[in-house]
C-alpha cells in the first residue's frame, strides 16, 4: 500500500458507465519515511469517503480493482470499474520504528 494527500477531485460530464457514481479523488504519493511529495499526481477511485487535505493509503494496478469487488458483488454497480488506483483507507497517523 501507498501513501497519498488528497489534491482535488476530479469531476467528468461523460465517463464509462462502471464509473458512473464513484467519486475520483486526485492524489499526491508521499515518501512514508519523509512525508515529502513524491512524482505527480493521479487519479484514484474513493472507496472509503476520503476529503480534501487527508492523508490516504491507496493500491494500484490490478489490486485497485479488487477494492471495488464487494460493492460489485452486492449489486452496487453493473460492472467493475476500470481504475488504475483506488483509495482503500484514511490515515490517522504511523510510526516508523527507530525514527
């Protein structure tokens, strides 16, 4: 899992329907030992009620689509959506040991 801040969202007035209600947060990947920003911003899939400013774990490629699995299963949607990451907790805080 990564680190990321929530940048922004992303808003769409066309989209593939398996997107269609799932709110797009953009994200800034943050160094775990730093907390500096780290590369450039992407679009994740909000699984869990994410906000603007907080600190977010997210998962990518493959695994981004299995966070949206259960809601899937339980007849949320009519098809699993085609995202590259997906934002699977928000962070209250972390230790690093020996730092």
């Amino acid at each position: 899992m990564k680190l990321a801040r929530v940048c922004g969202r992303v808003f769409c007035t066309r989209q593939e329907a398996a997107v269609e209600d799932k709110k797009l947060l953009l994200i800034q990947p943050l160094d775990w030992d730093t907390g500096k920003e780290t590369g450039s911003p992407l679009v994740a899939g909000d699984c869990v009620g994410a906000g603007s400013g907080e600190k977010v774990f997210y998962v990518a490629s493959r695994e981004a689509i299995v966070a949206y699995q259960n809601c899937y299963e339980a007849g949320c949607g009519t098809a699993l959506p085609p995202v590259d990451a997906a934002i699977v907790g928000i962070v209250d805080g972390y230790q690093l040991d020996g730092l």
